[in-house]
C-alpha cells in the first residue's frame, strides 16, 4: 500500500511539477490609521499553475495593493518579473502574463496544465506546492462537500469545494489533481479543511476573461427562501407540487425589479427545476445549491424563470446583473472592520466615502457602541433610530478619505456628519447621490458639523481621480464613483 501511494505521488510530481510555479508578490498598503502614509512592503508567496501562451492562474486575494509580481520555477532560485492582465476579485481568480524574454523563455519550458472534471464524494486528490526549498510538494486531501463560498474581497458566493487534509500548510493557490488533471484551486484552509475554487468557475474565468466587455459572472440580484413549510404551501395556494422558493426581495439594481414581486415561488431557472430548498440536480453530488447554474454564466446571460403567482404559472424573463460588491457593502477593500459586519450602500466622490448613519454603521465601534462610538453620532442615533425612522430622515456621514493628493489636507472630516452640499442639505443617501449627479458648478462644497468645516473639491478632476482610486486601493470598476 505505501509503495503504491509513493508511485502515484512520483508520477504526479513527474507529470505535473512542471506546470506549478512560485509566484512572490510585492506589496504596500496604506496606513489608515495615518493617512498619506504606507505601511513597510512585504512579500507574500503563493502558487499559480502555467496555461500556455505565458500564462499563469492563480487567486487574486493575494495580490491586494501589489506593487511588484516576480515568479519563480521549480529548483530555481530566479525571480522573473510578470504582470497582472485581468483580475477579478469575486471570483478570485488572476491571469498572470509575461512580457519579459526572460520570462517567457522559461515558462516556454513548462507543461500547460490539463483540465480535469469535479471530484466526487470521497475521491483522494492531490495538492501541489512549491514549498521553500523550490520542491514540488504533492499533499494529499480527499473531497468531502460542494458548499457555497467567496473570497475575502467578495460578498457574492460561488458553488466552490471542501478536501480533509491534514496539512496546515495548504490554502495558498495551491492546483488540487483528481486523476492527474486540474480539479480546482485552493484559496483557504478551516480546520482540516481546504477551501477550494471550482472547475466550472475556473473554465469560465479562462475562458472569458479575453473578452473586451468582460463583466465576470453574473446573478439574479435576488434573496430568496425555502418553502419547506406546509403552511407557507398553503399560504401562497403551492400545495398542488413540492418544489420551488419563495422571493423575500428583489434588489434595485436587478434586472427582474419590478417583474418579480415579493411571495412569488421560482420553479425552474431556463428549465432546470429548483428544489424547495434552492437546489438543483448535479451528476456527482446528487444535489447542489442553483447558484452552480448561474455562476458559470456572464452578466447580461438572458434567464427565463418559471413562477408560481397568485396560484397560476408564468414565466418571466431578464438578464443575470454584474456581482458588484462595492453595492452591497462598505469598502470592501479595506480590511480595519469585519467584512461580514458592512451591509451598508455607499457613494464614493473625489476619494471621500459616504454613508448613512445607523445602528449598523455604529458597530464597528463594537457591541457597546454606545459608549466608545462618537459622541455626536450616539446622540443622534439615540434621538432617532435608524432602524425604525422612515428612510428619508437619515443623517449621511463622511466615512473615510481616501488618501491622495486630491484629498491632502481633509483627513479630520473621517469620520463627520454632513450639514450640506452645495447649501443643500442632504435627506439621505439617495438624495446625496442625486445631489451629486446633478451639480452644475466646478466645485463642490461639502459643510460638515465637524468644527464648521468644509472640504471643497473640483467636479471637473473626478473622472481622473477615481482612475486613480480604482488603480490605488484596487477598487472595482463598478464602485459607486461618482463623476
């Protein structure tokens, strides 16, 4: 047995220890806590698996405020530079590219790696790293479950896979071999568990990202909600069959707003039947969540729901919107608060940071925001809570200043309440945001209780600063800017 578990290992290492490489990212975040300043540069070293044509894909949590991208090949000791060419940081995927000679003569040396196909329940896998003597390490994990997963800069989930390992060592970019092909890439590790980017996401990734009009996977914009309970069937008249989920909200920004409406139950998504309790048939795993079906699909894919309404069906029809998360959360990019706490819209103008203020927002000073938050937001919050005041009676904050030289001089507004704009006084953020569509002048003037203060900021400079935001603090290019 153990002769035969080294001979597997051997022929993978053989096989497919040329198609890994080392790849050492360079990088400098900002220092909030002090603005206008960096924090000291560090490394960081993961793995990413060769494509071809001097490409290289691996995960691009790693990759947060880069400065520098070098890789290194097995038993090597060289750094060769290489670029980014398209990164998307839902889906957690990069596209490395070598313009340097250097660097593309010796990736000429490796193996394309071969796609593979899902593993099933059970299946022993193989986990390649380059550890730090430049060695191949083969560690093996076995499949345990489909489960819905998202990387540390995403709040969208995607179908992605759990392997047992007994490796702490694993959860870095690391390509995981089923039967000797490509079956996923690990992107986190649990307790015992690795946390690993599906195939499907993958060849979609690899196959797309070329597009010019790349838009990444898309979604329904939908909360949905099982419909297991006998007394929610009786309620919406659904007695008559035993699957499909009820609607809870359509988003604003969905394609479906105002053609699917609150209590209807979603029976089928183009054909594919959906379970009560949202999930569809797979041919590996019996059952998985329908959210397999639509990750694998660009924004914009035309999506034909069937639905039960009012006890009759009828289909509806739309499009899958773009995964934005800068739309559902504050900042997602900035890593001083608890990502999962920021449920919260927001609007970014020439590097300045909008918010409501609410109970929710109040939690980043923690549980007992009470006593350590500000003492001017506390007081208002506590005058008017805004978990039951009516949505047009909201105070909007300043909630960071992003560093640049746009904004040098206004890091004491972070964070401050807004009296106006522009001598117009904001009802919320809704209405800041129209305020802000719709200036006219060069300069716009924001007046914020904080000490009689104002920063002042020049409309027609706002298209190139927010390159320079998007491009500096590696914000997506659906953020909510404001131009």
């Amino acid at each position: 047995m153990k002769f035969l578990i080294f001979t597997t290992l051997f022929l993978s290492s053989t096989l497919f220890g040329n198609s890994i490489v080392k790849i050492i990212s360079t990088a400098q975040s900002p220092d909030y806590k002090s603005p206008w300043n960096m924090k000291s540069v560090s490394t960081q070293a993961f793995n990413g698996v060769f494509l071809g044509n001097n490409k290289i894909l691996s995960t691009a949590d790693q990759l947060t405020y880069y400065k520098r991208i070098d890789i290194q090949l097995p038993q090597s000791s060289v750094k060769l530079p290489i670029e980014v060419e398209k990164i998307d940081y839902e889906l957690n995927l990069v596209i490395l590219t070598a313009s340097d000679e250097r660097t593309k003569k010796a990736l000429s040396t490796l193996k394309a790696i071969e796609f593979g196909q899902e593993p099933k329940f059970g299946e022993t896998c193989q986990a390649l790293d380059i550890g730090s003597q430049q060695q191949v390490q083969i560690k093996t994990v076995r499949f345990s479950r489909p489960t819905i997963i998202a990387s540390s800069y995403s709040t969208y989930g995607s179908i992605g896979l759990r392997f047992e390992t007994t490796s702490n060592q694993l959860g870095g970019g690391e390509p995981i071999l089923c039967q000797n092909k490509l079956s996923g890439i690990t992107q986190g590790f649990y307790k015992n568990e690795l946390s690993a980017i599906n195939l499907p996401i993958i060849k979609f990734f690899v196959k797309e990202y070329s597009n010019k009009d790349y838009v990444g996977s898309g979604h329904l914009g939908i909360i949905l909600y099982n419909l297991v309970s006998p007394q929610k069937r009786l309620y919406y008249k659904a007695q008559s069959f035993s699957h499909g989920v009820v609607v809870g909200k359509v988003h604003a920004h969905s394609d479906f707003y105002n053609k699917l409406k609150r209590g209807d139950i979603i029976l089928s998504v183009n054909g594919v039947k959906i379970s009560n309790t949202a999930k569809m048939k797979h041919p590996n795993w019996s059952q998985v969540h329908f959210n397999y079906l639509l990750s694998q699909k660009p924004a914009g894919f035309q999506v034909q729901l069937k639905v039960w309404r009012d006890g009759k069906e009828i289909s509806v029809d739309g499009k899958l919107v773009q995964k934005n998360s800068n739309r559902g959360k504050v900042l997602r990019y900035f890593h001083d608060y608890d990502p999962t706490s920021w449920k919260l819209d927001h609007i970014i103008y020439g590097g300045v940071v909008f918010v409501e203020l609410s109970v929710p927002y109040m939690y980043q000073y923690g549980d007992q925001w009470s006593k350590f938050g500000p003492s001017e937001f506390v007081r208002v919050i506590k005058k008017d809570d805004p978990l039951t005041a009516p949505t047009e009676g909201r105070y909007v904050v300043a909630q960071k200043v992003l560093p640049t030289d746009y904004t040098q001089g206004y890091e004491q507004f972070s964070p401050a309440i807004l009296e106006n704009v522009n001598g117009q006084k904001p009802k919320n953020l809704n209405h800041l945001r129209e305020l802000l569509s719709n200036i006219k002048k060069d300069f716009t003037e924001f007046q914020f209780s904080f000490a009689g203060g104002k920063i002042i900021l020049k409309k027609s400079d706002l298209k190139n600063i927010n390159k320079v935001l998007s491009k500096k603090y590696q914000i997506g290019p659906s953020a909510n800017f404001i131009e």
